[in-house]
C-alpha cells in the first residue's frame, strides 16, 4: 500500500513539472508578455498554411502567407498583414511600419507585403 503511494505522488511530481513546462514555453504567452513590453517578435510556424503573428510597440498584427513561384522554387510570394486591435496601432509611425516589413523580409525574401485598412492608407499619404 506504501509503495502504491509513492508510485501515485511520482507520477504527480512529473506530471505537475509536465504542465508547468508546458505552461512556460507555451508561444501565445512568449507573445503577451513581448506585447506587454513592447518589443518586437514574430511567432511563426513554419507550416505555409498556418498564418503567423507579430506584435511591436504593443500592438498585435496577423500575416496570412501565400505561396507561388519564384524565379527557382515555390514560396511565399504575398504576405497580406491586419491588426488584431485597429485601436492598438494609434499612435505608431510609418517608420514602426516599415520595420515589421523589414524583419519579416529578413524571414520572407521573396515575398511582396499589403497591409489592410487602415494601415493601407495611412501608409499611402505623403
């Protein structure tokens, strides 16, 4: 009965250090507290169908990638970028913008990047 005991409390302490690794290295919350502080990280998937998500300067932004051919491959060739919050981006400037383009070229070289409303056109005036 003792031995069944101290079987039962082992599995407890692996499966309690289990869910709090799992906890800690979970990215939804690498990508909070980045947002929180207002740093810069692009949480991606290497699967092309799922979208990936970038937050800087607190605000939050979905990528949808698409992919198409190259001059030698196929890769993603149209990334089609949105706000989560459009409340979350008052406030930036074009050169905040233009930085998320550059660190996502840096990821995706070939590809070509719209921002949507209202980004778009903020992006557009002179």
């Amino acid at each position: 009965m003792v031995w069944l005991l101290r079987l039962a409390l082992v599995f407890l302490f692996f499966f309690f250090v289990f869910v709090t690794m799992k906890f800690l290295l979970k990215p939804t919350r690498k990508l909070e507290a980045a947002r929180k502080h207002k740093r810069f990280l692009l949480l991606d998937n290497e699967e092309v169908i799922k979208n990936f998500q970038v937050t800087y300067n607190g605000a939050v932004f979905t990528g949808e990638k698409y992919l198409g051919a190259t001059k030698n491959n196929i890769d993603v060739v149209s990334i089609s970028l949105s706000p989560n919050h459009p409340t979350a981006v008052q406030g930036m400037a074009k050169e905040d913008f233009y930085f998320i383009e550059k660190k996502i070229l840096e990821k995706y070289p070939a590809a070509q990047i719209h921002w949507k409303s209202p980004i778009h056109e903020f992006l557009q005036q002179k």
